[in-house]
C-alpha cells in the first residue's frame, strides 16, 4: 500500500485553514500584516468562543476557532477581517465596547467588500452598509442602538465582540506600528498592479520588478559607503517572497555560508529601509556575531547583537529604521552585545517574545558554520574581516564622516587574532599573585664561588610571610559527562600556571552528585588524584558553599570552577572564574571570567 504523503495526512479543515493563510501571506496587501500578526489554533489557546470565527487581540495574536469547518476562501475573509481591524488601528479603550466594535465591523466589511476578497460564511449579513467613518457610526450606535440588520457582522460570534485586550501585553501594543505595516501593504498593491500595467510582472504578485529598491540600495553602497560595499557586493540578494515564507523570513535574514541575503519582496520596505536592513544583516557576518556566540542562547544572542547594531547604524544614519521587525533602544548605546546579553538573560521569557527581522522565535543568521560549497570556513572568516577592515580603512580615508567607536573598536579587534584560553587564564593569574619580593639572606647560604670558597654569599629567598594565603579553590566537577580533554587541558593549566606564579598549596573539592573535600593539595599532585566518578548530575553549590565557609580558606581567596556547564545555578559571592568548553551553555548568568577551552 502506498503512503500517504504529509499534505494527504492533514484533515480537511485543517487543509482549508492552511490554504487561506497561505493566500494571505502571499496577498501583497496583507503580506505586511501577516508577518507581524501570530495565528493562534490550539485548543488550550485559543480565546475564540465556541459561536465565534476568530477574534484579535492588540498585541497582533489572531485566536481562530480550533475545529470549525470552512472553506479556505471563507478562513481568508474572516482572518482578512482580524487584520483590518489592526491595520485600521480600531483598538481604542472606547467606553461602550459593543458599540465601537459594532462600528469598526462595519469600516472592515466594507472594505473586504469592495476588495471582493474571500467570502463571508453563510450566516454573515449581507444588505447594505452605511458610508460613514467608525467614529460618527459609535456616536450614532451610542445614541439610536445598534441596527439588527448590522448586529452581525462580527467574527467574534454571539457575544459580537471580536477585538479583544490582552491582559499584560507590552510587545506589538503600538498602533501605529500596525497602521504603518497596513500602509506598507498598499504601496505593495499600488506597486505590483503598476509593474503588472507595465509588463513587468505577469501577474498581481508581490514578486520583485526588474530594479527592485533592494538591488537600488545595494548598488548605492557599492558606489557611495565604502565600509560596508565589499561585503554587500560578496551576497547574492534574493528577492523571492515563496522562499522567504518557507524559511519563516518576516523581513530579512543572512546566510555566510552560502552568501546570501534574503529580502522579503512583500513587506513594502522603502529603498531607504533596504539600505539599513542590508546594513545590518552583513554587519552581523563582518563582525562574526555567529560565530561568537560560545554558548549562549543563540535566539537571545541574535537579539543582544540587533540592539547593538541597530544602535550603531541609527547613530550612523544608514538609512532609516524599517517600519517592522526592528529592535532599537537608546538607553543601550555604547553597550557591547555580550553586556547586553547578560542583562537580557535576567528575564529570558520577557526578551523571548521580541523578534528578530526574521521573526518570533527565529535567528536571522542562518546556516552552520562549514557548509555552502564556498570554502572552508577559516577562508570565508577572513574573507568578511578583511573586507570590513579594508572598508573601514577607505571609509576613513576618504573622510565619509565619523563612525561609533564601539563599530571601530570591534571591526579593528576582528584583524587581531584571537587570544587562547590559556593566555587569557595565565593573566588571571597575573591579577591575583603577584610575584614575590625577595631579599638576599644568610640563612641559606648559595653555593660559593670557586675562586673564594672561603667567603659565604647571601642567596635569594621570599620575605618571611610572603606565602601565607597565596592560594585559591578549586571547584572540579568530576561527573561522567566531564570530558577527559577538558579536564587534563584545564588540570594542566592550572597546574603549570600555580608553578610559576609561586602558589604553594591549592584547595580542591570534587562535585558530581556528591561533595568530595580533598583538602589542600599540590598543584602538580591535582591531575594525578583526579576521578570521574559519574553519578548522575553535577551538583557545584555545595562545593562553593564549603569553600566560602572553610575556616582554613582566605577570606578574599578566588575560587576557579571547571565544569561542562551541565550542573546546578552557581551563587558565588566572591571573586571567582569559571573553565569550560568552548560550545557550553551555562545555565546561570556568570559574573567572572569565563575562560572557553577550544
């Protein structure tokens, strides 16, 4: 028996839901609004009554009814509706809610009518409908009531209310935001019906023309910016609204990898957004953002990185900033992305909801480092960083006007190499012991010169006490996920490191699922003891708690972690560093240095 493919599997409503979106997002009037909007289907979800089609909230989330039947031009009517409501901006706190609601449905049933798109269900009134505004309808409903013959024109069902306020919503709340998204729509349709009158375009698409704005603004940076036309002239624009809907691109995203730039043809950007969106999406390449992502969230990190840019480029007047998908925040100029990140992870299901220019959810930086067929990722890294440094340099010397100097201090920081783990750890050991100060003595009389063997010499030794507290803890998660490199690489460093910065003595305590104290040890006789216990999770708070407590430990002694980042939320309340692999994800925010073993 042959099976069934994934389209045959999906029940017919559900078909004829996904076809009517599916129309919508391709519509070049909508296209704007359905990037921003969410469709919300679930049953535990979703806010639609059981009478009802659909109703919209004023943070741009559509609550379609989970299991109703209809046909897909009836789901493009009453999703249709939905959008028109926040692209006409109707979400105002007007004291009679029934009225205004009732006033606004009339605004949008007559619109969808004269656009003659979708078709309303069977049970939606169909006679005439007045010619006034919202406004003069609500005071006149206020007044005389509300018509029975207009009493049903609300997807929201019997309660005849369809806009509905989220509780809390803070995010996509603006109604201008969606009035300027609905604008982008009918220059969309104006655009594409003129390029269709023209011959450009064999149909009412929202495909690009022949000079789209975003080839337009990638020729004026290859011609007039300098910084950034080496790298704009090294992607391939891609202007296919099919291909962005498939890979869930709202407006824009970047892949190194293969080199290319993805621009929604259907959000209506201006050429002037095209120049900041395309600036933005290949400053992410040129500063190797995903590369240096090390870790962290990646969907959070991409956000730390939009702020910083966004910033940079709105300080630099590239462009101007996109009426969609945009995160910009004065208060965090002068910010790096990792400061930035830091915060934002104090409250991740709050920055979760924001999007990205690709969207809710998605990072705009796509592909994985090494695929593409463009080369080893090694020649490409160094293909972006000497592009933007040379782009750095003309802009410069061809006087284009001043830059923010985090953008130059991060573009010259990308042509230095990057400093090894080990480097890094051995100037930590710099910071906290300082070499010793030693005085000649007699008590320890050097060996006697061959000439005068009769005459003693003074020898080199440490003033007296110069060793007392020269130490620092160690907290080694020795569970059985610790890989063996990470440990003898880490062991061995430190090792080395204790040797020559004189530390005497260092106190470890081992952590898996347990506690293991093992006093003070010799910092060569560390690697030798150690044993991968492997029972179960790592547990490391225990271990810090000891140490900070410990009568034998100095006060304001450093603690060192080396972990794989599979353990417990760390609190450690003095100065401290943590070792782990370079891909670890830390589940807490850390306050010292991470030093990341390659």
């Amino acid at each position: 028996m042959a099976q069934k493919s994934d389209k045959e599997k999906i029940d017919p409503a559900t078909r004829s839901y996904l076809e009517g979106v599916g129309f919508l997002k391709k519509h070049p009037l909508f296209l704007p609004l359905m990037a921003r909007a969410e469709l919300v289907r679930q049953k535990d979800r979703s806010l639609c009554p059981a009478s009802g089609w659909a109703v919209v909230t004023n943070n741009g989330a559509i609550h379609v009814h989970p299991t109703r039947r209809a046909e897909a031009a009836e789901w493009v009517y009453v999703i249709g509706h939905c959008l028109l409501h926040l692209g006409f901006g109707h979400f105002k706190q007007e004291r009679r809610a029934l009225e205004w609601n009732a006033a606004c449905d009339v605004a949008v049933t007559r619109f969808l009518r004269e656009m003659k798109l979708g078709r309303a269900p069977d049970d939606f009134i169909s006679g005439d409908l007045p010619g006034t505004d919202e406004v003069r309808l609500y005071d006149l409903f206020c007044s005389e009531g509300i018509p029975k013959e207009l009493a049903g024109l609300s997807v929201g069902g019997d309660e005849r209310l369809d806009l509905f306020y989220a509780q809390n919503a803070r995010y996509g709340t603006n109604p201008k935001e969606w009035q300027a998204s609905f604008a982008a729509g009918l220059r969309n349709a104006v655009t594409s019906a003129i390029d269709v009158a023209a011959g450009r375009l064999p149909s009412f698409t929202a495909e690009k023309p022949l000079t789209s704005k975003a080839q337009r603004a990638r020729s004026w940076f290859m011609s007039s910016y300098p910084l950034l036309g080496g790298m704009i002239a090294a992607f391939e624009i891609v202007e296919d609204s099919e291909i962005c809907q498939r890979e869930g691109i709202s407006v824009a995203a970047v892949n190194a990898y293969t080199k290319d730039l993805y621009i929604n043809p259907g959000i209506g950007l201006t050429e002037s957004e095209c120049r900041f969106v395309m600036a933005h999406e290949v400053l992410h390449v040129g500063l190797a953002h995903q590369e240096r992502c090390d870790g962290r969230d990646a969907y959070l990190w991409n956000v730390a990185c939009d702020f910083v840019v966004n910033g940079w480029l709105v300080e630099m007047g590239v462009g101007t900033l996109p009426h969609i998908g945009v995160l910009y925040d004065p208060e965090l100029k002068g910010l790096s992305a990792e400061t930035v990140y830091d915060r934002m992870v104090t409250d991740m299901r709050k920055f979760r909801k924001l999007a990205t220019m690709r969207g809710v959810g998605l990072g705009e930086m796509m592909g994985e480092p090494g695929c593409g067929g463009h080369g080893k990722t090694e020649d490409l890294d160094g293909f972006y960083r000497n592009a933007l440094s040379r782009g750095l340099e003309y802009h410069i010397a061809d006087g284009r006007g001043l830059l923010p100097a985090g953008l130059v201090e991060a573009i010259r920081a990308l042509s230095q190499p990057a400093v090894p783990w080990d480097v890094e750890l051995a100037r930590w050991f710099d910071e906290w012991f300082e070499p010793i100060e030693k005085v000649r003595s007699y008590a320890r009389p050097s060996r006697r010169q061959g000439s005068t063997p009769d005459i003693p010499r003074p020898s080199w030794v440490a003033r007296e006490g110069a060793l007392d507290g020269r130490t620092f803890g160690v907290v080694l998660d020795t569970s059985g996920s610790m890989d063996r490199v990470l440990l003898a690489k880490a062991l061995g460093a430190i090792a080395s490191y204790s040797l020559t910065h004189e530390v005497p003595m260092v106190r470890v305590v081992f952590c898996d699922a347990a506690t293991y104290d093992q006093g003070y040890m010799s910092p060569d006789a560390i690697g030798g003891r150690v044993q991968v216990k492997g029972r179960g999770g790592t547990v490391l708070q225990p271990g810090v708690d000891l140490l900070e407590k410990a009568e034998d430990f100095p006060k304001d002694g450093p603690l060192m972690v080396i972990t794989d980042g599979f353990c417990d939320k760390l609190n450690i309340r003095r100065e401290h560093c943590l070792v782990v692999p370079k891909a670890a994800r830390l589940p807490f925010t850390p306050r010292g240095p991470v030093f990341r073993v390659a």
